[in-house]
C-alpha cells in the first residue's frame, strides 16, 4: 500500500505521464456528498515554475482553457500554487491518447477499422469548433485557436468518449521557440503551412491538424516525413504527403475527398469550419455504416486495452489516503470561480476518522493497525428473530419465483437494494415470490416476504423474547409458532 500526498484539493496518486514541461498524475478528490472523483494533476517541473514570464503566459491560457465546458473537451478546473508547486487540475479521462492507438497498430500489424476512426475525429472536431466560436462577455469573438492539434492531444476514453485536452498550453508553448529550443520538436508534422511561417493563424489552421491526424489514423504513417526538421517544415509549407492509399488501399473514395480538403495548402481550399469537417464525415459515416453506434466504440478499446484497464485498476487500489489539511488548498491563479472551489475538498466529511487513522498508520509503516474488527466490538449477541421487522411490499402482483428454487437461493446473482441508503441487501427474487401471495399472506409467504431491520434489542431483552416472555415480565406468553426447517 501507498500513501497519496496532498496537493491543495487533491489526493496525489500514480503518474501516469510526463514530458517536457510537467508530469501528469491522477488525483482524488471529494465534493460535498461524499462522492470521490478522479481528475488529473498535471504538475510543472520547477525548473518552469521559476519562469514567471512563462507562468503568466500559462494563467492567461489556462483562463481561456477553464470556462471551455464542452462534452469534447477536457475540462480544466483550476490552476494553483502550492507552496513551490504549480500544477492543473484537468478533467481525468479514463482511457488511451490516440498516439497510443497508433504505436499499438504499428504494433500489431493492424488498421483499425475506418468506422472507428471517423466517429473520434468528428467528436474531437466537434470540441475544436466549439472553442473556435466562444465570444466574451460582450460577444466578441475569443479567435481561439488551439495551435497544437495532434495525437498525444486527442483522449479516447474506454467507455467510448472522445475528449480534445491541452487547450492554451500549447500557444505558451510555442510563444518560446526563440527562448527554448526545441520545444516544438516532434510537433512541426502536425503544424499548418501557415503555421510554420510564422503567419497569424486561424481556426482555418486546426482544421489542417486535425487533417493530419485523421490521414496518420488511417494509414499508421504521418502525412509529413523527412531526415531533418528543415526538410519536414518544408514538405509542410508545401502540404506535399504521400497518397494514403499507398499505405491502405482500401479507403473509400468519399473518406479520401474530405481528408484532401482538410489537408489543402491553401486556407481558402480547406473546410471554413471545424464543423463543416464534421458534418461531411458524419455524412459519411451514416450512409456507409449505418447500424454503427458508439458502444461499438467502447467494445473496441476494451478489447484492445484490457490488460492495461486491469493494471491501472490495480495501481488505483494501491493507494489509501492521507490525513488532509482542510485549509491547504493552495492560492488560485485563475481569479475565476470553477467548479473546484465550489464542489472539491481533499477531505471526505462522512468518513470516521478512527477507522482512516488506523490504515493511514498502517500504510506509513506505523505498525499493524490496531483491531477494529466490529464484531469484536459488540456486547452479546442480538437475537434477530426478535428484532422489529418491516415488511417491504407484500401484494404488488409480480412473475412468480422459479418452481424448484428455494427462495433467496440466487440473491448473489440478482441486483441489490442501494447498500449505502440501507445497509441491508434485500432477496428480489423472495420479493417477487412474496408479491404473488394473497392479501391475507400465509406463515410462509410472511415468512419469506423481504423486511427491513428497524431495530434490534439488547441480548437480555432478545433472550426473554425467545423464552416467550413479555418484557417486564417473567410469565411465559404463548410459544411461538415456527416453520418445521
């Protein structure tokens, strides 16, 4: 077991990434029902945090990045300062970048299936275009461009759900080419021709990096390839790439006339929008594969993924909690209210602090934790035959239990009652048998009814119960009928 530390509102848990300028942690938080939720924790290394140039080119990109609520863009929460430590907290997606979806078809030998693939890029159009058309306050458009358009960009998540992230980090980036080199190393391929120029870019510009990274997703070879960068910018001023069919000859005629439109040279010759883009690969994909649907999607990246799915389950539940600081939250640097601030707490309120102290010592090497077995704990044991019951209803009319099967028999197979509103699993299967029964019930159809434990009395009262004697009283009442076992 692990220890996760504290970051303002965050549990710090497993990195899961890491490049030039920050590594990428999941993260645990909790809002105000008690509800855990995992985001992502994308940690600047210190070397940048001492930049303040650079830091403040990150808040102003980071504030733009932080009001884009779209179902295709990766949320960002908050941005903060912990002591040294700067970090984002983003929207966590559970699930594999397109970069990895590509590395493992080269892999394997294998073109995912063209389907798949045009349903994540209209959805990750479907994000660009809304950033493309946000306005201020006052209606005026924002002009925001995202400028690094590429694989590592681009989330898939397990469920199926397509999510465009790294908003605004990427013109900071790459507003310190003169000052850092190679910082746009490994992303000139996806760059537009203007781009490269060094010219005023539009949304016009994303639509041709989008266009890249469809053309690298069908074929598993990037649209723009040379020996040096120089040679690289050049093929991309020049939008020269090799046909895709060279590489998957079986593409339709219709996908090859939209990906050529998106990677056109010219601004002009391209889609005016994102969601022009869109539009003509749903259209596609409506005509040649009209029974697709998204789980179809999911199925795929379960398949394809399950043993990483397994092993990151795995590091999840390796960590426990520490103690948090209700007060170190950190200083926000958005100036902004987000959600964050309104709905995260690194503390879980409902949770007994005994019980956390105890595996957070264990975990921190403290010792064995001490024995909290709860029934150690409990006085003689309680008699639940006389415990006051509740029926839960007893008449509904319903199918009949299966002939042969004793009731409560499959109670493991069947779905249970919200175990945290009660506490208790409820037999339906019982249920259903209970429900069919007359409105004047027999012993046995009350007997196997479903109930609810209202409350149970101490041992001696339980004893005397059973003896069949009333409370207060030590004359024997009637006996009690039972069942024969």
């Amino acid at each position: 077991m692990q220890l996760a530390q504290q970051l303002g509102r965050y549990h710090m848990l497993d990195r899961i990434a890491y490049g030039g300028m920050a590594e990428i942690f999941r993260g645990k938080t909790f809002d105000s029902e008690g509800r855990e939720h995992l985001v992502a924790i994308k940690r600047l290394f210190r070397s940048l945090a001492e930049d303040d140039a650079f830091l403040q080119m990150l808040i102003d990109e980071a504030r733009i990045a932080s009001v884009l609520n779209h179902p295709n863009i990766a949320r960002v929460y908050e941005f903060a300062r912990c002591d040294d430590e700067y970090f984002l907290a983003m929207e966590y997606v559970d699930g594999k970048d397109l970069r990895a979806l590509i590395d493992l078809g080269r892999t394997r030998g294998i073109l995912l299936p063209i389907e798949h693939l045009v349903l994540i890029i209209s959805d990750a159009l479907d994000g660009l275009h809304f950033a493309h058309e946000q306005v201020d306050a006052d209606g005026r458009p924002l002009d925001i461009v995202h400028r690094d358009v590429s694989p590592s960009n681009v989330l898939v998540s397990y469920a199926g759900a397509v999510k465009l992230c790294d908003f605004g980090i990427a013109k900071a980036t790459l507003s310190q080419v003169q000052t850092r080199a190679g910082v746009i190393k490994g992303k000139i391929r996806y760059m537009s021709p203007e781009q490269t120029r060094g010219l005023p870019l539009d949304r016009r510009s994303d639509v041709f990096s989008m266009g890249a990274v469809f053309y690298e997703l069908l074929t598993q070879r990037p649209a723009f390839e040379a020996e040096s960068d120089m040679g690289l910018i050049v093929r991309v001023r020049e939008a020269r790439y090799e046909k895709p069919t060279r590489y998957n000859p079986d593409l339709p005629r219709p996908v090859l006339r939209i990906l050529q439109r998106a990677l056109a040279r010219s601004p002009e010759a391209r889609y005016a929008t994102a969601a022009d883009f869109a539009d003509d690969l749903r259209g596609y994909l409506s005509r040649a594969h009209p029974r697709y649907e998204r789980q179809q999607l999911a199925r795929l990246m379960s398949d394809l993924f399950a043993r990483e799915i397994a092993e990151s389950q795995r590091r999840l539940n390796d960590f426990v909690l520490g103690q948090a600081d209700p007060e170190a939250l950190g200083d926000d640097l958005l100036g902004i209210p987000s959600q964050a601030h309104t709905l995260f707490s690194p503390v879980l309120r409902s949770e007994p602090a005994t019980e956390r102290s105890a595996v957070h010592e264990q975990a921190a090497g403290a010792g064995p934790a001490p024995d909290t077995d709860p029934e150690r704990e409990l006085s003689p044991p309680a008699s639940l035959h006389s415990a006051q019951t509740q029926l839960l209803d007893l008449g509904v009319p319903a199918r009949p239990a299966p002939a042969g099967r004793r009731p409560g028999a499959a109670a493991a197979e069947l779905e249970p009652l919200d175990a945290e509103a009660t506490g208790v699993v409820v037999d339906f299967e019982a249920a259903s048998a209970a429900r069919t029964v007359p409105i004047t019930p027999t012993a046995r159809a009350l007997h196997e009814a479903p109930t609810l434990l209202l409350a149970v009395p101490p041992a001696a009262s339980a004893d005397r119960a059973q003896r069949g004697e009333a409370p207060g009283s030590e004359r024997p009442s009637s006996p009690r009928r039972r069942r024969p076992p």
